[in-house]
C-alpha cells in the first residue's frame, strides 16, 4: 500500500505542471547519448509519447553526427572539420541528408510510433519549413566557407502547427534549403532554437550528456535568469563548450521562447523528471 501511495504523491506532485503545459508546444532537441543507448532511446520516446497524450505538443529536432560519421566511413568519404565544424562538401551533403532523413529520423518515427505515438517524420524541405543561406566561420581574422552548412534564415511554421495541432508528433531532421532549392546541413540546435522561437514554445529542451550548467562550486544550478547565465560567462565560471550551448539557450529566450532546459539525457525518463518535480534534474534558464 505505501508503494501504491507514493505512487499517487508523484502523481499529484506532477498535476500543477500538467496542467502548465496542457496545449503548450515543447520543442525537444534529442541528441547525445540518449540516441546511442537503446535503454535511454526508449525512455526518450515514452516521455515524449506521454506528454502528447497528456495534451501538450511535442516537437523533436535531432541531430545524428555518429551515423553521418559511421556513413561516410563506409563510403569512403573523408571528413575534415574547421573549427570544430564539420566541411560539407557534395558528396558529404549527399550522405547526411541520406542518413538524417532517410535512417536517423525515420527511426524515431519508428521508435514513437511503436510507444502508441504517431509521429511524422520531416525535414526543413518538407513544405519550406526551414530557409537557409550558407554559413561561414572566422579563421585567423579570415572568412572562410564550410560548403554545405547552413544557417537559419526563417522558419515556416505552417505545416508544423497543422501537424501539431492534430494527434502527430513532428520530427524534424536539420536539412534546409536556400532560396535557390539548394540543401544544407544544419546545427540540429540551432534548428531546435529557430523553431521553438518561431512557434512561440513554452519550452525548449536539450537533451545533453552533461548534468546541467553548474557554478563556482561545481554544483548544478536548477534554475537562473538569463542575467545570471551572461554574468557567469564574463566572469569565467560557465567557459568552454558550455559557452555555445548556454548561448544558445539565451537565444531562444530572447527570441521568445518562455524557458530553456539543459538537461542530461542519460538520466532515464529525464524529460519527465526535468518537467514535472519540483526541483527537476537539470538546469532551467528564464528571462
């Protein structure tokens, strides 16, 4: 019986948030190692499953570097990065819109689908969503292109809405076109933040490999204003790779978006602990 009653307390505790997010879109960036271990990928995909069917609107954008990288291994096609980014040329275009589209998101869709989910599987071709130009990068003062890269121009949010608004699930893999018909490659999160500012989202989650943005201290921080998080970048105490990503996140809220998590994916059905208990399990990030 205590077992069945604690059962019932979670429950309760999680009513105020259910309600919260009730016909509210929630965009999940789904990467890391959450999408290598078959355990993780399938608690993602029953948190995502649950919270449409508790009457929010969940949005997946994904990545997929470790099936790109695996493809152009086994087509023998050389991968060369400039500063940290990944050079996309036509041949490396042709095999990452061929993994992105036609494997990594159609296992999703799969794999939702399988959990009582009816998710649909798109890319930023599929009616316009996502516009790009071609991204570049500074090296040594100099500009330098990085081929089939893209960055965001707009987002369409017609077809999204359409789906959304109706019992699917969109999942959407970080291909783009330019105003030309010409396909990039795109950052799955800024894709992830592009949408979540263009459909107004009450919330934006990264599902990382990290436990959240932490202090001096190395303790997480749970929950921080977007004042506190530029505050921690100046001073040091948020540096490295948490530079871009807590970047990212202001972003999004500048843009609009009411709350971005950093959230580590390799906790089990970390989306429901981060969305509903009190404390969550990761770092949330207001204006």
């Amino acid at each position: 019986m205590d077992e069945f009653i604690k059962k019932a307390g979670i429950l309760v505790e999680a009513l105020p948030y259910i309600q919260q997010i009730s016909g509210k879109t929630i965009v999940i960036k789904y990467g890391g190692n959450a999408m290598i271990n078959d355990e993780l990928k399938q608690s993602v995909m029953e948190d995502i499953t649950l919270l449409k069917y508790i009457g929010a609107q969940p949005i997946v954008v994904h990545g997929g570097g470790p099936d790109i990288t695996a493809a152009l291994k086994t087509y023998n096609v050389e991968s060369r990065f400039i500063n940290g980014l990944r050079y996309t040329d036509a041949d490396t275009m042709a095999v990452a819109q061929m993994v992105l589209v036609g494997k990594t998101n159609k296992t999703i869709v799969s794999t939702l689908n399988a959990k009582g989910g009816k998710a649909i599987g798109l890319c930023g071709i599929d009616g316009g969503i996502i516009q790009c130009r071609k991204k570049t990068t500074v090296v040594d003062g100099v500009e330098q292109e990085l081929g089939f890269v893209g960055d965001v121009v707009k987002v369409d949010t017609h077809v999204l809405k359409l789906i959304s608004d109706d019992q699917f699930i969109p999942v959407i893999a970080p291909i783009g076109t330019d105003e030309n018909g010409q396909s990039y490659n795109i950052n799955a999160d800024t894709v992830a933040s592009s949408v979540a500012a263009a459909l107004g989202a009450e919330k934006l989650m990264f599902l990382t490999d990290i436990e959240g943005v932490k202090d001096s201290d190395d303790n997480i921080i749970y929950e921080m204003r977007r004042k506190t998080a530029l505050d921690m970048i100046d001073k040091g105490i948020i540096s490295g790779g948490m530079i871009p990503k807590v970047q990212g996140c202001l972003d999004a809220i500048e843009a609009g978006v009411n709350r971005v998590h950093i959230i580590d994916g390799r906790v089990p059905h970390c989306i429901l602990l981060e969305i509903f208990t009190d404390t969550g399990i990761g770092t949330m990030i207001t204006e």
